[in-house]
C-alpha cells in the first residue's frame, strides 16, 4: 500500500479511537457524558439492594464462621464432661 494512503488512513484511524475513549465509559461504574450510553447496571436500586442483602449474607456468614471456631477451639482447650 502506498505510503501517501496508508499513514492518513492511519492517523484517520488513531484520532477516532481517541475520540471515542474520550466518550466511552470507563468500565461499568460510569455513566458515558452527553448522550451516550445508560445507567450503568450496578447503579440502579434493585441491584443496590441486591448488592447489600448479598454483602449482608456474606458478613453474616462470617460472623457465624468465627463464632464456630471459637467455640470449637474452647472445647478443646477445655473440654466440659
């Protein structure tokens, strides 16, 4: 290919990338400006609630989890009979 034709292709080609991560959201935390794009998923109420009941469940099962070895490691430490 000719270089007369290929680097302005080129040069065409790299300021429209630019140009559209300028507008692109960056991952799906961010909303795109203007008119571009949604809201993103994880923005919306129901998937909030669904991220604190999830996060909630997690936290309690930790506290279960912590709960069970402390009382197993009491029992062994002092066993009652």
């Amino acid at each position: 290919m000719f270089d007369r034709l290929y680097f302005p292709i080129l040069s065409a080609l790299a300021l429209a990338m630019i140009a559209l991560a300028l507008v692109w959201p960056q991952g799906l935390g961010d909303r795109s400006p203007g008119p571009f794009g949604h809201t993103p998923v994880q923005q919306t109420a129901a998937m909030q609630a669904a991220m604190k009941r999830e996060a909630d469940a997690a936290n309690r099962r930790t506290t279960q989890a912590k709960a069970a070895v402390s009382e197993a490691q009491a029992r062994a430490i002092a066993p009652t009979q």
